[in-house]
C-alpha cells in the first residue's frame, strides 16, 4: 500500500512579543553571528566556525526540506517590533504513527534573559498540541546545560531520564581551539495536559498569549 506523505503546514505563530516564520534570505547575516556564539557551539553540532555559506545552506535548503519531507519543522524566532532574529525553534524526528516530535532550540547571546525561547517554545508546544493533535513533544538537554533545562521546567516538561554518554559536546581549551567531550543527555516530556498549568504560570508574570497562528 502507497504510503502518503504527512507534513506539517506552512505557518507562522505570533506572540505579543514574537513572531514565528519561515527563515528568509535576509536572516542570514544574523544567523551567521548567532550562529558562531561560544554557547551555540558548545551545545549544538552546528559547524563552526560557521560561515555564511553555511547560512545560506541553511535558510534555502536544509530548513524548507525538513517540513517538505516530513521530518518536522523549523521556525525562525524574531521580534514583534524590530523583525530582529531572537532564535531558532525546530521540530526533529517526527513520528506521524504516534504523534510525537523533538524540540530543539537555539537563542541569540543579545536575547538570553529576556524569557524568549520559553515564549517560543510555548507558542510551538501549544499550536502542536491544539491544532495539529499531537500526544508529545520531547526534548533532549545536555547534563550540563542548565540554562536549557531551565527552559524545560518553565513550559511544564517533565524529566523523564538520563541518556548516558549519548551526546557530543564541544568545549573550548587553553588556546582558543575547540575539543569534542561526551555528554549524557536529560530527556523531557510535556503532554498535552501539561501546558494549562505552565502556560497560566507564564500569563501570570507578564509573558504574552500564545493562542495566534496563520
């Protein structure tokens, strides 16, 4: 039997603060500085360092394929009022059988403390659980990666396990280089009656709605 391609649409999600898109050729330049931060190349398998060649890959190839083929989604973060790029927020290894995705997610160094990524994701986690009828949405910190984990606990995710030694990190040594190290990873949950509670939380201190998509 034909197996019919599932993907997800073509949509971008607002906040009051945010607007979730897909990536554009003029993001490029910004995504290359973000790209190259010691923190994004400490906890992500991005090339580094990372090139506009790169970026171009990126916002013409790599990002479309990912929902054209049925992997997940990538969005790119930016700010209501300026359109400046805050980030990065993708949905990875999607199984369309049990309804279920991998957040990943990357902030810019000039954006860190100002609670976007938590918006972003809660804006992504909400749309996946109301509109598109997902059971789960998971993500994967690196054991040593606070600021990340701390993202998970305020969208309401449970920690599920530890994956030993299953991730590959980069530190920075004396001399300004890069070495890979190996990492276990923390495994997080939230289901779809995990958000009312974290997203009253949210409201509660000042963050935005997260309810507007098109």
């Amino acid at each position: 039997m034909e197996m019919r391609m599932t993907t997800f649409p073509d949509v971008s999600i607002s906040t009051e603060r945010l607007v979730l898109r897909p990536f554009e050729a003029a993001d490029v330049p910004a995504l290359t500085e973000m790209m190259n931060d010691e923190l994004v190349t400490a906890w992500t398998s991005a090339p580094h360092p990372y090139t506009a060649a790169d970026s171009e890959t990126w916002v013409r190839t790599t990002a479309p394929a990912e929902r054209r083929e049925g992997r997940g989604i990538v969005f790119a973060v930016t700010e209501f009022l300026t359109q400046r790029l805050v980030g990065i927020v993708q949905l990875q290894h999607t199984n369309w059988r049990t309804l279920s995705t991998e957040a990943a997610f990357v902030t810019a160094p000039w954006a860190r403390g100002e609670g976007y990524a938590t918006e972003s994701l809660l804006a992504v986690a909400q749309w996946l659980f109301r509109d598109q009828r997902f059971e789960r949405l998971e993500l994967r910190t690196a054991a040593d990666n606070t600021a990340s984990q701390q993202v998970a606990q305020k969208i309401g995710c449970i920690s599920e396990g530890v994956l030993r030694n299953a991730w590959i990190a980069r530190t920075q040594t004396e001399d300004g280089s890069w070495t890979d190290i190996r990492t276990d990873l923390i495994v997080w949950s939230l289901l779809p009656e995990d958000l009312e509670g974290a997203a009253d939380q949210l409201a509660d201190a000042g963050y935005a709605s997260f309810t507007d998509w098109n």
